[in-house]
C-alpha cells in the first residue's frame, strides 16, 4: 500500500549552465518547490530531451536521488564516492532525459557535524553504519517523502532508479511511485573509500536480500 503524501508544488523554474571539474557541461532546468514535508529546499535538476512528463508523454525518465554530500560533491573528498556519482549522473541523464533529484540529507540524513563526529568513529575502526548508531542515530535516517513529491509536481509518472542502493527503490514505491528498472551506477573506488564501498555493498545486498551484483 503506498503511503499518502501532501502535494507540493513547483515554485520557481529556471536554466542554468552546468560545468564540472573535467571539462564536461550541460545545460539543467532546475525547480524549487512549495509545500516539500520536511521543509527544506530540494532541488530537481531536469536534464536532457523528453523528461517523461505526463503532459509531455515522453519515454520513462531516469531519475537519479542524489543526497547531498558538501565534502564529496563540493571539496571532491576521497571518503565517499559522492562526487563520482553526481558526476556520473549528471552526464547519464543528460544523455537519455530525466531528473537529478538533489536531496539536502547530508551524512544519510544525520547531517554534516554528525557525519564528521561520524568519520572520527571511522578512524577507529567503525563502519560508516556503525558509527551513525554509535552516534544516536539510526544506520540510514534518508527519507524519500520529498523525492516522490517532487515528482509528482513535476508530472512524472513511472521511473527508472539510478542507484545501487534497493532501499531507495522500496522507499519509492512504497510512497506511490512505479519504478520500472533500477539502473546501476559505477563503482568508484580508491583506497581512500574501500572500506566505506565494502561497508555500502554490504548493506545493500542485506537490505535486497541477494548478492549485491547490479
């Protein structure tokens, strides 16, 4: 049974150029919205041709929710593949249409100071879920409430899920979005982030009940 969301509304649309680090550019739509559950100021990055609107009848878009990660996305932090991933998605999108679904969930949900309190814990010897539990905090506070608002203020119906993670796929659907494919990302490491990919392959192949090959 899916979940019951208020509906939100799109308050503010407008083009921006984008440019990463290597060279590459492309060109978003970005929305704000009004009415998000949790109040904060998500973004949708519409990019490509034919986002898969209902209006529009396009094909299904790729979506991919993106939680915010200052230290990766922003200071390129080796910790975490973030920053690779945002990258990836970005230029994936662009090429088939969609939307990047920019989630402010800093540190899964637990936020930046935490993260960092989070990564101390990491230095010794935690996981990255161990130590958001050491903290208080559950091993993933993400909630996806506001990724399936967004969509639907954006007209969007079935999607495919660029993610590795199946708990953002559950999540979706279970708040009422058809999600027809879930579309692996690549797997960025260094030896900087082994031990924290090693620690998310892990969870996500408990949370899916089978071997994290996607």
């Amino acid at each position: 049974m899916s979940e019951s969301l208020p509906v939100a509304t799109i308050r503010t649309q407008v083009t921006v150029p984008l440019r990463f680090s290597d060279g590459y550019a492309t060109t978003a739509r970005l929305h704000t919205f009004d009415g998000l559950v949790d109040g904060r100021e998500h973004l949708a990055f519409a990019l490509g041709e034919g986002h898969g609107t209902v209006e529009r009848g396009g094909a299904v878009p790729l979506v991919r929710p993106h939680s915010e990660c200052l230290t990766g996305d922003v200071f390129g932090s080796q910790r975490c593949d973030c920053g690779p991933q945002l990258r990836e998605a970005v230029q994936r999108i662009a090429e088939v249409g969609g939307y990047l679904l920019y989630l402010r969930q800093e540190g899964r949900g637990i936020g930046l100071y935490a993260k960092l309190d989070a990564y101390a814990l990491q230095d010794a010897g935690l996981d990255t879920y161990e130590a958001n539990v050491a903290l208080g905090h559950e091993e993933d506070e993400r909630d996806y409430s506001v990724a399936a608002q967004m969509l639907a203020a954006l007209g969007v119906g079935p999607i495919a899920v660029l993610s590795n993670n199946p708990e953002k796929t559950e999540q979706l659907g279970r708040l009422g979005v058809t999600v027809t494919e879930q579309v692996p990302t690549g797997i960025f490491l260094s030896p900087a982030n082994a031990d924290y990919l090693a620690a998310k392959a892990s969870r996500a192949a408990r949370a899916a009940d089978l071997p994290f090959v996607r």
